[in-house]
C-alpha cells in the first residue's frame, strides 16, 4: 500500500478551496448584515462648506408605525419658507408625532398579544 506526499502547490491549493468555503459562508452573512442595516437605518445628506455628508442614523421600531395620514398631515403643517421654518415645524410637531407612533405601538402591541 502507497501513500502519496502532497507537494506544497496541492497543500495550497486544498487551503485556499477550503478557504473559499468560509468565505462564501461569510457571504450570507454579510448579505444579512446589509439588508438589515438597510431595513434598520435611515440617513440625511448635510450640506455643509460646500461638501455633502451622509449621515445615517438608527430607525426606532417605533417609526414603522408612521401612517400616511400622519405624514399628510405634516407636511400639510409644515412651514417650508426656508430651511429653518421647515426645522421649526419639525421641532413643534416631535412631541405630537412621537407619541402618536409609540401609541399606535402599543395598540398594535395589544392587538398581537390578545388578538387570535
């Protein structure tokens, strides 16, 4: 019975295929990573000295619950004169807005719970 030495070219080449393995398995999860980052984030250009910066920010859970109606309704109330009455408007109408998404969280926190 012959057993076979590996040359140091077969040696390699056997590690970078299993290598390959990890990294195409490494794949999936940075997929998973990117879409839940996408599904997660938002983010906001800022012009600032005549450079664009992208800023991403987390969304809240809360946020999912933002309704078109809600969203009509801001930007029927918004001042958008310039770019600091539309800051304004937004900062008058956080509070509104915020609890009205953590209430519709808790209704929809309820209904999953005692709903069948």
């Amino acid at each position: 019975f012959f057993f076979k030495q590996k040359t140091a070219y077969e040696m390699l080449r056997s590690l970078v295929g299993s290598e390959m393995c990890i990294r195409d398995s490494y794949k999936e999860y940075y997929l998973e990573a990117i879409q839940f980052f996408s599904k997660n984030t938002g983010s906001v250009e800022i012009a600032r000295e005549n450079e664009v910066f992208k800023v991403y920010f987390p969304i809240q859970p809360s946020c999912t619950f933002l309704s078109h109606k809600l969203q009509n309704k801001f930007n029927q109330n918004a001042d958008r004169t310039n770019i600091m009455t539309k800051l304004q408007s937004i900062h008058d109408q956080k509070t509104f807005i915020l609890a009205r998404l953590q209430h519709e969280e808790k209704l929809q926190g309820w209904f999953d719970k005692y709903i069948i």
